[in-house]
C-alpha cells in the first residue's frame, strides 16, 4: 500500500491526540468525499454547457424566476425548523 505523510497544523495535531481520533481513516474519507465533489462539480459544468448549447442562455426573467423559486423554497425550508 503506498504511503504519504501528512502535515497538520498544531491546532489539528492536539484535536486529534486528545480524541484519539482515527487520523488515516479520517483523512482517506475526506479525500473520498472531497473527490467526489470535484467530479460532481465538473459533470454539473459539463451538463451545463451541453444544456446552454442546446436551447441557448437563460434570460433575465429566467433568471428572476429561478431566483425566486429558491427564496421561496428556503423560506419553507427554514420555516419548517422552526
């Protein structure tokens, strides 16, 4: 298996020790969900400019009305916490 050192801040260093944190298994799942959020975000991008060059940019109102629909939907979101 190979092998990589890994530096952290102090601060990091001493959450760690005190908790006795799992340091490499922490690490391979952050780099695992970090990852995968990178390819998400391209394939977003990529789905993107194919849907652009398909059927052209969104216009203001487009863009209004898009607006508008997630003010409303995190007004019920956060209402529904409360």
């Amino acid at each position: 298996m190979p092998r990589m050192q890994v530096y952290l801040p102090e601060d990091l260093y001493r959450v760690v020790k005190e908790l006795g944190l799992p340091a490499s298994e922490l690490l391979q799942e952050a780099v695992r969900v970090e990852a995968r959020r990178r390819q998400i975000l391209a394939a977003t991008d990529e789905y993107l400019t194919e849907l652009i060059a398909e059927v052209g940019e969104p216009s203001a109102e487009d863009e209004a009305w898009a607006k508008d629909l997630v003010d409303r939907i995190v007004r019920r979101a956060g209402a529904a916490t409360d």
